[in-house]
C-alpha cells in the first residue's frame, strides 16, 4: 500500500533569504517531498502556511498518513484551529515528522505539553550524527556515524519529555551534543523528531538525511484505522454500564449531557 505522505512548509525564508532560495528553488517542501516521491512506496505532496487553512483542511488530514512539518520564523502565524486539527489527526493515528526548527512548532509544543526549549548557534559547524539505537527502523542503511558538514548547532538540555527511543545523537564542533533522533507515541499516532536542517546549509541535499526521512516516513506510518473522534468524552448512562449498576447519589450532569472542558 501506498504511504501517503504531505511535506508541510513554512516557505518564508526561501521566498526572502536569497541563500536559501538557490538552495531550494522549489521551497524545501518540494525538495523533501521530491525524496520521498523517489522511494518507491511513498506519495508526497506538499502545503505551506500562505495557502488556505495551511493547506491543511480537515479533509486533507483524513487522507494523510503522515504529515512532515519545517517551521521555524513564522510559528505565530499558524492557526489555532489547524494546529488543533493537526494534533487530532496525530491522535487518530495519523504519523508525525518534525524537523530542525519545529521544535518550536506549535503542533510539536500542544503534542509535548513542554516548553521545548534548547541552546543554539549558527556558525556553519560540522554535526557528527552517532547512531545510538542503530538497529532502528529509523537508522536502517545508515553509516555509524555520518557527518553534515555545515549545520546549525543544537545544544542540551532539550525541554522536551523522555522519548520512547532515542535513534541520534549529535555532537557538534563547539563542543555541545544534542538528542537530534527521538520518537514519541501520542495516542494512536507515532511522532519522530530529527534535528538537522538549517535553511542556509543544503541538509536536504545530503543522502544520508534522504535516508532518514524515508525509513522515518515508513516507520511513522500507521496502516490500521483511524481512531474516530479522538478527543471525545461519552457519558455513559447508568443503564448501559457494562455490569448492573443502581444509582446511589445526586449527580451534576444527565443522562446524554456533555462534560465541562
């Protein structure tokens, strides 16, 4: 079955930084969505901010199997409502791909429930990914370590809660190391964050960073249904409870009523 995958792009330093626009004439969103659309399994197509509803309608999310995310200078401009409806679709099973700046992203933040906050410098220094957990789905096919020679440098502590796995580790020439692989489960959906991807350096030129978005396009990818409804909160009347029950107290709420959020 085909994975159906949607390149998310902020595509605001491309149209305004003439460095990045050279390097991703097409926006980074057509650059990753043309690698993973070169891996036999994977259909990509992209949305940015500036298009209607991001680009993300809530139809769109139904039909997505995993959702890749760059963001970095204009998080703010994001809208509640599709940031919401991102995270819904992420706990109905929908995959989740957050790269380099995203860490700040509003969908990241809601789905951590952290402040996400790390140390950084943008110096053009090279990065040194190690491979901590090199028999992942996410590390598959790839050199132990690899090397990207300019990047922008990460550094701990990352406010983030513990991750499931930690696939990547990086240490950079200043000195500092990061958690630059790490997945989450939330809900139904499983969620990557991967580090590399400054929009000055050509991170997604580099064949290694293709191989990681691909083995993580495939690892996020959910293939059972999607869980209907996510968020809600039934109350559950006295007379379908699984065992016979009598009503013994006063209650706030009737049979039907919805609860407070």
């Amino acid at each position: 079955m085909t994975i159906r995958a949607v390149v998310w792009g902020e595509n605001v330093h491309e149209q305004e930084n003439k460095i990045v626009g050279d390097l991703y004439p097409k926006g980074m969103h057509q650059c990753i969505a043309d690698v993973l659309n070169a891996e036999g399994g994977i259909e990509a197509t992209t949305a940015t901010l500036q298009q209607e509803e991001h680009g993300l309608p809530a139809e769109r999310l139904a039909q997505t199997d995993v959702l890749l995310w760059w963001g970095h200078a204009a998080h703010g401009d994001v809208s509640d409502e599709v940031t919401e409806r991102v995270c819904e679709a992420v706990w109905s099973g929908m995959g989740m791909i957050f790269l380099h700046s995203a860490h700040f992203a509003k969908p990241f933040k809601r789905l951590m429930g952290a402040a996400c906050n790390l140390t950084w410098r943008e110096a053009g220094e090279r990065e040194r990914i190690w491979l901590t957990s090199p028999n992942h789905p996410i590390a598959h096919g790839l050199p132990n370590p690899f090397d990207l020679e300019h990047e922008e440098m990460y550094g701990e502590p990352f406010g983030v809660p513990e991750p499931l796995e930690t696939v990547f580790v990086s240490w950079f020439q200043g000195g500092e190391v990061f958690r630059s692989g790490l997945t989450y489960k939330r809900g139904a959906g499983n969620i990557f964050y991967f580090r590399p991807g400054h929009e000055t350096y050509p991170t997604y030129h580099d064949a290694n960073v293709h191989k990681v978005l691909t083995n993580a396009v495939k690892w996020a990818y959910n293939p059972a249904s999607r869980v209907a409804n996510p968020t809600d909160a039934p109350n559950v009347p006295v007379d379908q409870a699984p065992e016979k029950i009598v009503e013994r107290g006063p209650r706030l709420h009737q049979d039907g009523e919805e609860g407070f959020r």
